[in-house]
C-alpha cells in the first residue's frame, strides 16, 4: 500500500503510532509531503528515522528549506578567510525568524548531534523530493507540500522551480486541472483554515486533497491510502 501524510512537524510520538496503525511495511510506500521539522518535540528524531527507511519519499517543505538552508550556512567551519564574510546580517535575521517561527526545538536537537550526523541529515535534506506523481486506478495524484505558483493547467510539473512549490498556497475554492482523475495533494495548510470546511479532517474537494490536520496543534495526524482512498488518523496531543 502506499501513503500520504503531511506536516508531521515533530510529533514522533504519532508518527510512530500512524506507522503501527497501517502496519507499514518494506512492501509499503509512505509518502511525507514536507515540513517534518519545527513546533514539536521531536523533529530530529523523525527525519533520522526517516532516513533508516528506503520505503519512505521525502517531499520538502518549507520549514525543511529553511533549516536546511540555515544549517547548511551555520554548520560551515569559521576561519580567517571567511569569518568577515560568512555570517551575514542577512543570515542572522533569517536564523532568528526561524526560532521564531518553530525552529528553535529543531536548532537546539540538531546542535546536539556531533559532525557527520548533522553532515548525514543535511544530505538527506538535498536529496528530498519537490513534487512527486503517482497513480492509481486511472486517478493521477500530484504530490506537494505548498501548492503550484505560477500554476497552467496544461504544464508539466518539472517547469516549476522551488519557489513555486514552496511559497503559494494552494487555492481550494477552485478545481486546478480540468480532468477529474487528477488530484492535487497538499499539505503547508491546516484544514481547519480552509474556508467552509472549518475541521480537523482531510478535505477532499474540487480535485484536491489537503492533508495538514494541524497534529501539532492538537488536530489529527491524517494518512491517506492511495489504493484504498481511506483516511487513517491519529490524534495530536
């Protein structure tokens, strides 16, 4: 079986229970659509877990971008040569707007890991997925974290950049590809902000499926069955 999940933002507790849940296997697939790091307690510990896991397809978030991109930066060792150069204003800010935003249990976790385990999450990271599609009975699923900026519904998805997947939510008022047996699959937004729906559950309309039940708020942690098209769910806290 293969799965979808999003926005696990630390909570190891209800990642572990999901995988019990399925009884996800190394026949299985688990799909993670992104923002793994920052808000909960334990983002280290998922993407190290992870990454024992061939079975498991990385997507990146925006929240994943942004550690990976500070941590790459800050974990430079800092000499003569570059000492003037390499920490700049402009990477202080970002680094602080980071901490603000829910980095700060994701740097203080990392901080503690010794050279080659920080070396081996960042490379893990660069490797991550920006989109992937996959299929199922005639039905097309595009998988992102964000949602499509620049977005054309006759073009391919490899001519988005970065920052169309990463930097513009999703619209779920309108229907994005005229075919319905094609589905856009986000997370990045909690359901329970998108308008009219109101609720800690999966949305499931107008070709999308939105993913984020904001566990790390208290919401759910919502898997989704591409075989299957159920809807496991585990409970934040």
């Amino acid at each position: 079986m293969r799965y979808i999940v999003s926005d696990l933002h630390g909570c190891f507790e209800q990642y572990q229970e999901l995988l019990a849940k399925i009884d996800f296997s190394e026949k299985d697939e688990l799909y993670v659509l992104g923002d793994v790091v920052d808000r909960g307690p334990e983002p280290i510990r998922i993407l190290q877990d992870m990454m024992e896991r061939p079975n498991v397809i990385f997507i990146l978030g925006n929240h994943d971008f942004i550690m990976y991109t500070l941590m790459k930066k800050l974990s430079v060792e800092i000499t003569e040569e570059n000492y003037d150069t390499h920490l700049t204003a402009d990477i202080l800010l970002d680094y602080n707007l980071w901490l603000q935003d829910g980095g700060q249990v994701t740097a203080e976790q990392f901080g503690k890991l010794g050279y080659p385990e920080k070396m081996d999450i960042l490379d893990y990271m660069a490797e991550a997925s920006l989109y992937e599609v996959i299929e199922n009975n005639g039905k097309e699923y595009r998988l992102v974290h964000v949602g499509l900026a620049n977005f054309a519904p006759d073009k391919d998805m490899d001519e988005y950049d970065l920052y169309d997947f990463l930097e513009e939510r999703a619209d779920y008022s309108k229907r994005y590809y005229p075919d319905e047996n094609i589905f856009l699959v986000t997370g990045h937004t909690p359901t329970v902000l998108i308008n009219g729906w109101g609720k800690a559950e999966v949305y499931r309309k107008n070709g999308h499926i939105a993913l984020d039940c904001a566990c790390v708020s208290g919401g759910k942690l919502a898997a989704f069955c591409v075989e299957t098209e159920e809807v496991i769910y585990i409970d934040g806290r």
